[in-house]
C-alpha cells in the first residue's frame, strides 16, 4: 500500500501527465504495492519514451533536481532525471534498454504491450504488468526482487 504523501504526488503527477497527453507508467515498488505487492515504496519510479522523460522535466521544471539525460550502466540505459515533488523522489526513465546476453541492447520498453491500469482513490494509473517487471529485474541480475515478485505471482494466481 502506498501512503498519503505518494498518492498526493501521484495524483499531481497523473494530472499534469494526462492533460499533457504523456505515454506514461509507474514502475518499481509504487507499482508493485498499487497491484497489491505487499511492499513499503520510498521513491516513485515512472517510464515513458524519450520524449516523455524531457516533456516530463518541462512539464515538472520547478521540482527537478537532475536534469533528464541520457545515462547508461553496465546492464541498463535510459533517459534519466530526478525530481522532487512535495519531498518525494521521482525518478524518470525514458526509452529504458536492457542489455542482452551477447552485448547487444534491446529495443526500448513497449509500455503499451505491458501496460495495466489500476483504480485508486478516484484516479486510473497505469503501471507495467508483475510478470513484465519480474522479467525485467531477472535481466538486470536483480535476483531478489524477481524471487518476491515470482513468489507473490504464484501466490496469487
């Protein structure tokens, strides 16, 4: 469940993003509790395409606090940047690659292929799929949250 503060941010967020027209997700821990995981988020992860993540800093431009560019990792790559919305850190991913076993990097995320939506306090969010995240943190070597995430999948089927 995500608390108060997280859903205020959220609610801000959802609205400024819709009016926009801004393809958009939540991902990571607020995504996982907000279909049920039973985890406590501290920062609100969202995915978008490249020119999202850049609409999102403009349409966020008094709440950043690094500017989205691109950023690659050993196993991952994005357009990145941090926000500060009501003392929440935002973080916001767009085009996000993963690496393949051979070097290579894959095509960026189809938010719509694994997107879902979700109903809360008055608002439909769209997040990416449980199954589609678990797969994604097995990719990045992220072993333990693809177990919990594997384990609550099962659990609930």
């Amino acid at each position: 469940m995500i608390g108060p503060r997280h859903l205020e941010v959220l609610r801000k967020i959802h609205t400024r993003l819709e009016q926009a027209g801004v393809d958009w997700v939540v991902t990571g821990s607020v995504g996982f509790a907000l279909q049920g995981v039973p985890v406590s988020p501290d920062d609100l992860d969202i995915q978008t395409d490249e020119a999202g993540a850049y609409e999102i800093e403009r349409l966020f431009s008094e709440f950043v606090v690094r500017k989205v560019a691109f950023s690659s990792a050993e196993r991952i790559r994005s357009h990145f940047g941090v926000l500060s919305v009501d003392g929440v850190t935002v973080e916001v991913m767009g085009d996000i690659q993963k690496k393949c076993d051979d070097g290579s990097w894959d095509d960026p995320v189809d938010l719509d292929r694994h997107k879902r939506v979700v109903h809360v306090e008055g608002i439909n969010v769209p997040v990416l799929s449980l199954e589609y995240e678990c797969q994604a943190y097995k990719r990045l070597g992220r072993t333990d949250k693809a177990a919990m995430l594997e384990k609550w999948l099962r659990r609930n089927e």
